[in-house]
C-alpha cells in the first residue's frame, strides 16, 4: 500500500486564489520532504526540500512567496501556492525518503488554474 | 551539471517482445540511481535503487543493472500491463537525497 499520501488529487481553483497540498508519510517519520512539479510529457523537476522544524530550501527560478512550504510536523508537509495564476496549473508531487535507498511519491495533485 | 538522458523516448512492443530501457547519466558522486514506473495521472512508483557498477535487481519481469555510465532496464516478455512510463533518477552524494531525474520512456505493450 501507499506508503506516501497526498492531497487533494486534483483540484480546480479561480486565478488569485490560493490552494493548499497535503503530503503526509503514513508509516514513518520524514524530517525532510521534497516537492517536485511536473508539465505534461516532462520530467520531474524539483521545487523545494521541505525541512521539519525549519525553513524549506528553494531550487532556483522557484519563488518562495508563491509556494509556501511548511513542514509542520515529521509526518506532514504542506505547499500552498498563493496567488495562483493559469501558468501555476500543473502536476505537484511530494516524496519522502524512508532510508537513503527509498524514495517514495505521493499520488499527485492536478492543479488547474482557471 | 548532473544529467540524466533516457532512450527511446518512447517504445512499442508486442506482448512478449523482449527489449532494454536506457538510462545514460553524468553525476558528480553518485548515491544512487533509481528506476519508477508512472501511470498517467499518478505519482511515480519506486521499483530499485542501484548503488555500483555491476550491481543487478530483479522484480518480477523487470531486471535493472548499472554501469559506470549508464543503467538498463531489461523487460523480458512483457504483457500489456506492463504499458507505462519508466523513469530513471540519480541522487548525487551532495543532493540532500533529492533525485534527478530523466524524462523518462513511454512503454507501450499491446496484445
């Protein structure tokens, strides 16, 4: 089963609107969590690394104000993206590291941007 | 720059038609290279991580193996099932264990 939960799987939203996306690891404990955004027939390309207890770390051309990550506690981090505008629409994966040798996904969240 | 290029882009085989997925990558310290399989509209799902050349996992009809430059998937006889998009990722040692990954072959079975 599922050992990385996201939510919601898809959601639709008006542009100026924020949305907020729910990464949860069900059976272990993850003090760091990434978010990676992927456009139709690309590759997974990494936003963030979320870290418990401290700031998120942003990969480059990423805007930290847009897309806000908390990670709250060990087993949940959130991204919100604020503002959203119809070039935001796209598809949103969380991964959490069980062991170095484990990378788990989330099922993905399909925002759409209206 | 760590890259990571796959070929074909996409492939079509018959159900039991035997063919090799590939995976050419250029890292500064590799940690791992991992293999997932995508459905459309779901998040990817872990199949093997490979750590050093020559280093071999099967799972089921699927077989990784790694080289120095490169790593292959091997199908052998594969059924529609099968059909899906294989990507490969590299975590470099000084990643922070985020992964790099390529764009990935669109596999196509058919009966």
């Amino acid at each position: 089963g599922a050992v990385v939960s996201q939510h919601p799987s898809w959601v639709i939203c008006k542009s100026g609107t924020s949305v907020k996306i729910e990464c949860r690891s069900l059976d272990f404990q993850a003090t760091t969590m990434f978010w990676y955004r992927q456009f139709p027939k690309q590759s997974l390309m990494l936003m963030a690394t979320s870290n418990e207890g401290s700031k998120a770390t942003y990969e480059q051309g990423v805007e930290k104000d847009k897309f806000l990550i908390n990670h709250a506690s060990l087993t949940l981090s959130t991204l919100t993206v604020t503002s959203a505008h119809p070039e935001d629409s796209s598809f949103y994966i969380c991964s959490a590291p069980r062991r170095t040798t484990e990378a788990f996904f989330g099922q993905g969240t399909r925002l759409t941007v209206v | 720059e760590d890259q990571v290029t796959q070929s074909p882009e996409a492939l079509r085989l018959q159900e039991g038609e035997s063919s090799s997925l590939n995976c050419s990558y250029t890292v500064s310290g590799l940690r791992g290279l991992f293999w997932y399989r995508q459905d459309p509209g779901k998040g990817p799902e872990f199949l093997f991580t490979l750590y050093s050349a020559g280093e071999e996992k099967e799972k089921e009809r699927l077989k990784a193996t790694l080289t120095k430059k490169e790593s292959f998937l091997h199908i052998t006889a594969p059924k529609p099932e099968d059909s899906a998009t294989y990507l490969c990722a590299v975590q470099a040692l000084n990643s922070g264990y985020a992964l790099n990954f390529g764009k990935g072959t669109s596999l196509l079975v058919t009966p």
